[in-house]
C-alpha cells in the first residue's frame, strides 16, 4: 500500500491507523505461555489457576440479576441526592460509623458528582434529579467566570476550598454534566436550553484553549496569564476527549465539525499512543494507562459509533485495554473499589455483542459480574449488605449513608466519587447485560 493510492486518506489518519495497530499487536508478552501451560490442565486445576490469577471463568452464569441492580440504583440515587447541599454542591467524604463529615474537598470529584446527576436522570428522568440538577449548575455558574480567548473555567477556590486549581478536568466534567442532561430532556424550553448551550460552549473553549500543539491538554489553567500550565495527565485528557466528542455526536453545535471533532481526532491520536503503548512498553502495569482506562474506552467507543469508518480501528484499542485491565492490572482482585473499570470493560462487552465475537463477551461479562456482585455488596443498606461484616455490624437508618457505597469492606468513608463511578456502572449493566430478570445470560 502507498500513500498515492489512498485519496481520501489524510496523512494524520494514515498515521492514527498505524499507531493502532501497534498498540493493538503489542499484547502480553507471556500470554502465548499461559495459553499453552492451561491446555494440559484438568478443569479443576484450570478453575483454582484462575481464581490464583484474578482471572474470569468464561462459563460462569450471572449471581446478579437486574432487580438486585434496579435496588441498588434506586439507593444510590438517593444517597447522591440527600447529599447535595443547600448551594449545589456535595458532602465530600462521610464517614457512617463516626457520623462525622470530612474537611477535605476536591472540585474535579465535585464536577464528577455534578455529573452523576445528569447520568442518573438520562437512566431515569425524575423530578428529584432535574431540581437537583439545576441546583448543582447553579453552583457552578456562580463560581465561573468567561475570559474572551480563553472561555469559561470554574474557580472552586472561591469558596475558600483547600484545592485551587483551575484544572481541564473540572470543566470537562461539567461539560459532561450539560451534554447529558441536555441529552435526557429533548423538550427543554428553549430558554434553558439556549442557557446550557451557551455555558457549555464556554467551558468547550476552555479545553481547546488548554489543548497542546501536539494534540494533548495542559492539566489547569494559569489564572495570570489564562494560558494552559501543568503537565498533561491521562485523567483529565480523557475527561476532555469523552466531553468533546460526545457534544460532537449528541449535540448540533456550530463548532462541532470544524472545531471539537478535530480537536478530538488529534487529541485521542496522541493520547492513545502516550498512554497505552509507550506507558505499557515502560511499564506492563502502568499508572498512566490505569487513568486513562475508562475515559479513553467511554470516548473511543462513542467515536466508533459515531463515525464507522474512522472509529473502527480504534474497537482494538478497546479490546486490548480490556484484557489489560482483567489479565495485568487483575481487577478482580483489587482490594479497593474498581467500578471505574466496569465502566470501560462494559463498553468492551458491548462491542464485543455487536460484532459477535463470543469469547470475548463471555470473559468480559463474567468479569463484570464478579466485580459487580463484590461491589454492591459494599453499598450501605444495599441489596446485598449482608455479604459485609462491616455493614451488617453497623445497620443504619442515616439517609445521608444509606445507599452510599465504600472503597474498601472495612473502610466506613462514603466519598462522593465513589458512589458517582459505580451508580454509572450500574446503569451501563443494566441497559447492556442485565436487560431483564433471568438467571441466565441473555
């Protein structure tokens, strides 16, 4: 093949094609030898190799079932709510057993929290999250101000916060915030509309002003000189790709073709190549490629549902992070909540359904539904609290705990983002694998 030959291929997505296939064939090095040792086992000795590896078994039949899920979801969207405070804004960090809040705070986990309201009333428009909704915009509007070149950022030290960053990845998740309730209420007056429009878009030029002229972001803002500052970080390049191009997807925006898709393209171009194959090259269980996990799957699977020609490539970036996560970073076996990975592993799953590729379905989705049924089980109150001696030992009536869910089964700190990550899981199991009541895969 020559580059004469492909008209109607640009030379950056030429590029963007090679850099995939690299990161998709780079694999694991010792896969090829697992393979081969588990051939000559017995299936026993090959279930008891598994549970040693963190590893799924692919045969396995669901133990959750979409009316423990509904449960759990109807709790957490309680707990969010109940711990919105009067301005708009999140009790940061509750611990139950104390009854004691935390003074700590942290503006991108609030924005997160912000966000969780707009998924949560996409999964179930409500009256509870549209005023809460309203509520937290409001929040955020008050403590925003809009620079001509540079947009609009938020300035959470406003509020005498300990954290006074001006960082990409608060005005991505507020950005995600606006895209998804805007998504969840097609009949807005046009009014509110025109409103959440208007500040979306400032927030929008915040992340391109921060974008670097090689394609990644500058982490926050410098409030003197309004340009970008700080080193680029796989958590907020992904909270920034995941805002601009579901705005591009959901969203008939002006700027969406000729400036956010762009923007996006370069952006994933780069971050995927930083991210998952120089960080993995480096480092088979990167930290980098850990925080750029389920950003990157959320924002490549809605490119490649977006654009199929141009998105496809990348469904191989999904999977190879997929396995990663289950075979190297072992998510089964992480001792502190991992809902963030479902969230990516769900979009894997789904591809894998739509393009009917039967071993990977079953390895994720039994991957999911160990890790899912261990982290409802550490949800206050929740479907499955009995499985927790911590939980059970401390029955509560609190409404500001119930339905909050812990990082570790004998830690009693409910943090907001917590809560945020695995409610969102929760939905994305619901509309994808647990579509109805059955104790068999669909």
């Amino acid at each position: 093949m020559t580059l004469h030959r492909l008209p109607r291929l640009s030379l950056v997505v030429f590029s963007m094609l090679l850099l995939i296939l690299a990161v998709s064939f780079s694999g694991c090095s010792s896969c090829k030898q697992e393979k081969q040792d588990t051939k000559t086992m017995t299936k026993e000795e090959r279930k008891e190799w598994r549970k040693k590896k963190g590893r799924p078994d692919p045969d396995c039949q669901p133990t959750l079932t979409r009316s423990i899920l509904e449960e759990s979801m109807k709790l957490g969207r309680q707990f969010m709510i109940n711990n919105q405070k009067p301005a708009g804004n999140f009790n940061y960090e509750y611990n139950f057993i104390d009854k004691k809040q935390s003074t700590d705070d942290n503006a991108v986990r609030q924005a997160g929290a912000f966000w969780s309201l707009a998924l949560l009333h996409l999964h179930q428009p409500g009256e509870d999250t549209r005023a809460a909704f309203w509520k937290s915009f409001d929040f955020w509007q008050k403590i925003s101000t809009t620079h001509p070149e540079t947009g609009t950022y938020a300035d959470y030290a406003k509020l005498g916060s300990r954290d006074k960053r001006i960082s990409l990845g608060t005005m991505a998740l507020i950005s995600l915030a606006i895209i998804d309730f805007l998504r969840a209420e097609p009949n807005l007056d046009e009014e509110k509309k025109t409103l959440l429009t208007k500040s979306l878009e400032g927030y929008l030029q915040f992340i391109l002003t921060m974008q670097t002229p090689k394609g990644r972001f500058a982490s926050a803002m410098n409030p003197t000189t309004f340009k970008g500052s700080g080193s680029p970080n796989p958590y907020a390049d992904g909270e920034a790709l995941l805002a601009l191009i579901k705005t591009v997807k959901y969203l008939n925006l002006e700027k969406a073709k000729s400036h956010y898709l762009p923007a996006f393209e370069k952006g994933l171009a780069r971050a995927v190549k930083v991210y998952v194959d120089k960080a993995l090259k480096k480092d088979k269980d990167s930290d980098k490629t850990k925080g750029f996990f389920q950003w990157s799957i959320m924002a490549m699977w809605e490119y490649q549902d977006y654009d199929d020609v141009k998105g496809k490539p990348y469904r191989k970036v999904i999977r190879r992070l997929a396995y990663w996560m289950i075979d190297v970073h072992r998510t089964i076996k992480r001792g502190k909540n991992t809902a963030y990975a479902q969230e990516g592993i769900i979009h894997a799953y789904q591809i894998a359904k739509a393009t009917g590729n039967t071993k990977d379905m079953k390895y994720f989705r039994c991957t999911i539904d160990k890790v899912m049924h261990k982290l409802t089980s550490w949800q206050v109150m929740g479907p499955l609290y009995k499985e927790v001696d911590m939980l059970v030992e401390n029955k509560t009536d609190d409404p500001i705990a119930i339905g909050g869910v812990v990082n570790h089964h004998k830690e009693p700190g409910l943090r907001i983002d917590v809560t945020q990550h695995q409610m969102h899981a929760v939905s994305l199991a619901l509309r994808y694998l647990y579509t109805k009541e059955s104790k068999t895969w669909p």
